[in-house]
C-alpha cells in the first residue's frame, strides 16, 4: 500500500515536475521566438533598406548590376536577393575563425569581414556587433591612401582624334598635402582581351561584352595620359562629403576594386556611370546621381546634372589646363619680335639656341617640342631628343624661375562641363519654300555640340550628335516626310594657329529621303556615307571669326539611284561668326558633283542661332538652292525654328 | 651626422641600383606606364572605346609590376616609378627650376617646404653635368638628383626619403 502511494506520489512528482518543465520550456521558447522574431524583422528591414541595396549595388534595380560570377557576394543568391546576402553577410562575420572555417573571398583571399569593411561599418552603425579582427591588407590600403577629400574629374574629349569623343569622368582621392600629384585617383574601364581579334572591340564594347573592373592608380599617371600624351584639360570637382563619408566611401572602394566585376557598355555603363553609382553609396538617401531617362550616359552630362541637380555636393573647380592649352597660352603671352624668335629657333633648334637668351622664349619652345614628342609616338628621336637637350641646357643656364603666369581658368568659351546645354534637343520648324509647299516640322536629337549652338561648357571646335530626326508635314498638301534621318555626325575644325596646322574634318552616316512631291507619306530613303577633310582659319582670336573650308565625298547606296548619283564630291564652306557667346551667325556655301561632273548643284546662304535662354535657342535659316542632285529643283527657302534643350 | 648621411647615400644608392633592375624587369605599375608616346588611332579608339585594361590587372594583383599588391606604388619603389612616368616633363621642369611635377620629385625625396625650392635651384644649377646626353634614363635623373640632394647641405632638410 505504501509502495503504491509512494509510486503514486512519485508519478505525481513527475508528472508535476514535467508540467513545470513543460511550462518553463514554452516560456523560454516563447521568449527565444519573440527576440528571433523582432531580430528577423530587423533583419528583413535593413536587407530592404536603400543603404544595403546601394551597397550591393541593386539601387532602385530588382536585382545587383554586379555580376553575380564575382566575387562580391557572400550567398550563392547575393546578386538576386538582398536578404539572403545581408544574411550570409551577418552569418559569416560572426564566425569564431578559430572553431570554424572561414571561406577566404577574392583574389586577396580575405576574411569575410576583411573582405567587405563597408559592409561591415553599415551594419555596426545599425546595432551589430562583431568580434574585432585584425585586417592587414585593407589597412595598408587605407594608410596609404588616406584621402581627405574626393574630386569627380572630368577629362575633356579629345577633339584631334575621333577616338575620344564623350570625355571621361574619374576619380581623385585628395591627400591632405593640396595639389600633389602624388594622389591616387579611381577608374573603372572595360577588360578587352590582350590580343583582341580586330576591331572586334567596337561592337563588343556597344553591346555589353566586357567585363568591367574599378582600377587605382597614381593621379599623375592620368595626368601624364590625359594633361600630356593626349592634351585634355582636366576638370576637378570638389565633393562636399565628410572625411566620415570619405572613408566609408574608401572602405566600398576596396570591395570594388577586388571582388566586383560588371558589364561594360560603352554607351550606357560606362566609367561615368559607375563613377557616380559608387559616390550614391554615400547618402543612398539622395537617390541616384545619374541623369533620368537616358539611353546614354555621357561623362560631361553626369557632372552638369550633379552640379544642377546636387548642388550642395560641389565645392571647388579646379581647372587643369592641356599641354596643348599651356603652350598656346604662353605664346600667346609673347610679343611679335619673341614670336619671330621663337619661329627662328624652332626652325633650326640645336644651332640657333646658343643666340637666345629670353627665358620666355626658350619655355615656349620647350613646351612646342614636348608636344611634338608626343605626337609623334617615339622615343627615339634622336633629332628631337637632341634639341630638347640643348634647349634645356641652355634654359639651366639661366635664372630659375617659370617665366610664365599660370594658365587661367577659360572664361569663354570653355569646355567647363557644367556649363554645357542639355544633350537632348527638340526643335519645331517653320519651312517656307518659294516653289516647294511650306511645312512645318518637328526634330529630336541627342548630342553634345553642334556648330550653331552656344559654346559654353563645351569644346567650341568640336561637334557629335547622334540619331538626329526631322519630320515635316506640308502645310498645304496632305503629305507627311522625313526631312532628316541622321545616326552619327561628328566635326572637328580646329583653327590653325602659330607652329600648329590641325586638320579640318567631319563624318556622318544616316539615311537621306527622296522628296517625292506627291505621295503622301515620303519614307523612301537612301543611305549615306559622308567624309570630309580640309581646313579652318581663324580670322579672330578666341573663335570669333572662323572660315572652314572641306573637300569631300558622300557615298549613297539605294537601287534607285543612277551610278553618277552613288558617288558624290563635295566642297563646304562656312564663315562663322560669333557675336556674343549665346549668338552665332554664319555664311554657307555647299556645292556637290555626281562622279562625271555632268552635274554640279550648290546651296548658299545665311544662318543665326540665338540662345535667349540657357536652354532655349531661336534659329533662321535662308537657303538658295541651285539645283539638287535628286530633286532637280531650285529656289529659296526660309526656316524659322525654336530650339530646346534638356 | 656625417655617418647618417653616408648611410643614407648608400641606401639611396642601393635603392638606385635596385631601381634600375625593376626598370628592365617591369613597365611600371599598371596600366598606362608606357602612356608617354600617344597611342596610335586604333589602339586609341579601342582605350576610348572600352578603356581597356589588359594583364596589368593580374600583374598588378599579384604585385609584379613594381606595384603593392593593393594598386598602391609601393614606398620604397615610389621615386622611379614617378621619376619614369614623369620623365619628359621632370627634365624641362629641372633646367626652368621649378614647377608641379617637379615639386612632387624632390618631395619623394625628402625635401617639402623651403628646401624644395633649394633642392629645384641645386638641380638646376648643375643640370648638364648631372644629366649627361649619353646617359640619359629614369633611373640615372633619379640618382643624379639624389645624388646632388644628400651629397650636399640639402641633405639635413631632405632627410627622409619618401618623407612627402
């Protein structure tokens, strides 16, 4: 009996202490739930937040422009969901490396958390805690770069070769000690396969075929690229961020340069592109630092749309002027009997330096053959090596000192890129022929310059548009035309100037239309290839007065037309005349000949742009048309039109 | 004093030496070292085009091109390399006696300030015997210009290398 009750009671106990325990346990569960819940709620919010999207470079993307094959990501699934990687990220930064193993990330093989110190700052400030850990790689990288400051630096294009047509943007990390050249700067460009097939880099480079990598080197290597090899002036934009956002800017830079890889397109994702994306990083808040609604990203437009559109951000302007610029400002410097000396000991250096003693003189030649010595790609000159050495003995001889004043910052024109228009226009027309019916049309255009617009903020001597298209509506007959169809244009028309002969040139490709009077709807067109080459005078200095004169030849493919009209030759001159920086004006004269001469057509007249706004221009244009080689009409023709930029 | 001095112009000697054999061995660091002759169209619509990198990204990781292995010119190697990508430039600026990239030089070797500008004037002084035409290289201006800056009273205001 008392061996029942005792069992009794024993099974009461258990029963009792199983309830207690049960009890217990649901409580504990109930409270690991709850913190593990709040904790993923945490979790699912950040991985969500604009600072982590920016960090793993999805901004306002569903999924990240890293390459998922990087190195950048942490989950297999990092570069399609944003929390998995914040997971992943938060899973292996707090591993015990001494007890588990790590996965070593990159090229560096880093530790997780080495790998990725912006990640790592981001998730501190929102209230992680992870164990300290040592990070030698990164912190020689961040002692020895130690920028105070960020400049976004604009490199102008290259209007002597048509290789470098948009410009360039990249990035200079200011050291504390201003104006050294010892600084690093940051780059991102495309990785073309060492022996590249061709010219296989075009369509590749357009297309997206590339990978893209963020690089670093020494500022005074881009300077020496651009400043000197290829005489660009150098833009410097000073950002307004702290030395907090500096660093924290510095510590994404290092996950950039080893563990991303992008897609590179030529147009779109470019350096300018990514340039900025990597500042977004910053204050994500601001949302993206790109121009809207671009199927282009053209380096100049990024600065202009920052500086519009963010004003706040830019401080100071540094202007760095081309080697080209410096030589022709210290010419300019000179008086006629230096510039008679200097033409003197140009013509024959070694000999005729012993009879100069003008230090002003002897700088300017040095300048003159410096560039020549870039331009002609060779190191072993000897006759040139000989000159600059005897120019430069002589220059040691004499008082030390720059004989010249700094290179001022251009006032007008400039190619200060924030300044520039818009690279998107519309433009309504008014056409009123004297034979031909009057119509009205509508045009659209992307570009950075054309000849008739304003020249501030861009290179004055320089223009390129692209998918240039005009549609005319005849006003008194039921008849719809495309009056202009163009995809590429590009012209250069340098001036000729003291001891330097720049070609003249131009290029375009487009489709030209027939005018064919009485269909209603005239698309029939024919392609064109247009080439020109000749010269410009410039009549008055600063690009007052400029007289361009160019041969060419436009070849035209389409059945239709005869074997004389397939092949053109061609003479354009043009007489522009800049009044005021927003007012231009300028004399044509264009006359093209079928390839037997048998017949010779002409156009001339007037025409003047003005910009009564910064954006907006007026435009008039009056024509004599003698004869077209496809419309066998003449006559006049005047067009009023009004122009906006954005 | 003297002894410091002496042992500073034997490392810069040493460093020299050893500069010149990096010079033979590599291109520089990274990409664009051989910049100072301007790229032929082609190769210059493909740098334009896709601004190319090539191998130097791989020789640059693995620090072959005289480079740290983080981008970074490495200290000690910072002179030549400068002195080798500035070169054209370093030489005018030395027979003017001054000027930015100039003033970048002599502060790698030590001399910011006052005795930057006396550093400029002692170079440019014995430019045609310390830059002889014959021997003409990177390497040679560097020793010639270290040479000048610590065998003489410079030495005491430039004594650091790399200080700048």
């Amino acid at each position: 009996m008392n061996l029942m009750r005792t069992l009794k009671s024993f099974k009461m106990q258990i029963l009792l202490v199983g309830f207690l325990l049960f009890i217990n346990l649901k409580d504990s569960k109930a409270t690991v739930d709850l913190s593990q819940s709040s904790e993923n709620e945490k979790i699912i919010q950040i991985s969500q937040s604009k600072e982590w999207k920016a960090l793993l470079h999805y901004f306002e993307n569903s999924t990240s422009e890293v390459l998922r094959e990087s190195d950048f990501f942490l989950s297999p699934n990092g570069a399609e969901n944003p929390l998995l990687e914040l997971q992943a990220t938060l899973k292996f930064f707090s591993q015990n490396e001494n007890t588990e193993k790590l996965p070593l990330v990159g090229p560096l093989k880093l530790k997780p958390v080495c790998a990725f110190p912006a990640r790592k700052t981001f998730l501190e400030k929102n209230g992680f805690q992870f164990k300290k850990t040592s990070c030698p790689d990164f912190e020689a990288f961040k002692n020895s770069l130690q920028p105070e400051s960020l400049s976004l630096v604009f490199s102008t294009n290259y209007s002597g070769n048509p290789a470098s047509l948009f410009g360039h943007t990249l990035i200079r990390m200011n050291h504390s000690k201003e104006g050294s050249l010892r600084d690093y700067s940051v780059n991102f460009a495309a990785a073309v396969p060492p022996n590249e097939i061709g010219l296989r880099y075009i369509p590749y480079g357009l297309l997206g075929l590339y990978p893209g990598y963020f690089q670093i080197a020494p500022y005074y290597m881009k300077v020496l690229e651009y400043n000197e090899s290829e005489s660009r002036d150098l833009w410097e934009y000073q950002l307004n961020y702290s030395k907090e956002e500096v660093a924290f800017w510095l510590e994404h830079l290092w996950e950039l340069r080893w563990l991303s890889q992008f897609r590179y397109t030529f147009l779109m994702k470019n350096c300018s592109y990514q340039m900025n994306r990597s500042l977004e990083v910053i204050r994500p808040q601001l949302g993206t630092l790109l121009p809207v609604g671009n199927f282009y990203t053209l380096p100049g437009e990024t600065i202009r749309n920052l500086k519009q559109k963010h004003p706040d951000l830019i401080g100071e302007i540094h202007f760095r002027p081309s080697h080209k610029r410096i030589f022709n400002h210290e010419q300019s410097l000179l008086t006629n009997a230096e510039k008679n000396e200097l033409s003197h000991l140009l013509s024959d250096p070694v000999h005729r330096v012993s009879e100069v003693k003008n230090t002003k003189v002897l700088e300017a030649a040095l300048q003159h053959l410096e560039y020549q010595k870039y331009e002609i790609q060779s190191e072993a000159n000897e006759g040139l090596n000989q000159s600059l050495r005897e120019l430069r003995v002589k220059r040691a001889s004499l008082p030390p000192g720059q004989s010249f004043r700094p290179v001022p910052r251009p006032i007008d024109p400039t190619n200060q890129p924030d300044l520039a228009h818009g690279t998107r226009m519309v433009s309504f027309h008014s056409i009123f022929g004297s034979k031909d019916v009057s119509e009205l049309s509508i045009r659209a255009r992307a570009g950075i310059h054309e000849r008739m617009d304003r020249d501030k903020g861009t290179d004055p001597s320089f223009s390129i548009t692209f998918f240039d298209a005009e549609i005319a509506k005849a006003i008194e007959r039921n008849r719809l035309r495309v009056r202009r169809f163009e995809i590429f244009q590009m012209s250069s028309w340098d001036p000729i100037k003291d001891n330097e002969f720049p070609l003249s040139w131009g290029g375009a490709v487009g489709w030209v239309p027939f005018e064919e009077a009485n269909t209603f709807l005239a698309l029939h067109s024919f392609f064109k290839v247009k080439g020109q080459i000749g010269f410009t005078l410039g009549l008055l200095p600063n690009h007052f007065l400029n007289f361009t004169s160019l041969l060419g030849a436009d070849g035209n493919f389409d059945q239709k037309l005869s074997k004389n009209q397939k092949f053109l030759t061609t003479l354009e001159e043009r007489m522009i005349l800049r009044w005021k920086p927003n007012f231009k004006s300028a004399l044509f004269f264009n006359a093209q000949s079928t390839a037997s001469y048998q017949r010779i057509s002409s156009q001339f007249g007037f025409e003047s742009s003005y910009f009564f706004k910064e954006e907006t221009a007026a435009k008039i244009r009056m024509t004599r048309i003698n004869q077209s080689p496809f419309l066998f009409v003449s006559g006049n023709q005047f067009e009023i039109g009004i122009s906006q930029f954005f | 004093m003297i002894l410091n001095k002496m042992i500073l112009s034997v490392f810069v000697g040493l460093m020299v030496v050893s500069s010149v054999r990096a010079d033979d061995q590599s291109s520089g660091c990274g990409l664009g070292w051989s910049v100072t002759k301007r790229n032929s169209l082609v190769s210059s619509w493909v740098r334009s085009m896709t601004n190319v990198t090539g191998s130097n990204t791989i020789a640059m990781t693995s620090g072959t091109s005289g480079c740290a292995k983080h981008d970074i010119v490495m200290k000690k190697s910072e002179a030549i390399h400068y002195a080798e990508a500035n070169y054209q430039k370093l030489l005018s600026e030395v027979a003017i006696g001054s000027g930015e990239h100039l003033s970048s030089f002599v502060a790698i070797l030590g001399c910011t300030g006052d005795a930057s500008s006396l550093a400029a004037a002692a170079l440019q002084k014995n430019y045609e015997t310390l830059f002889p035409a014959n021997q003409s290289s990177p390497s040679q201006l560097l020793e010639a210009s270290s040479r000048t800056i610590y065998g003489s009273e410079l030495a005491e205001r430039c004594n650091s290398l790399n200080n700048g």
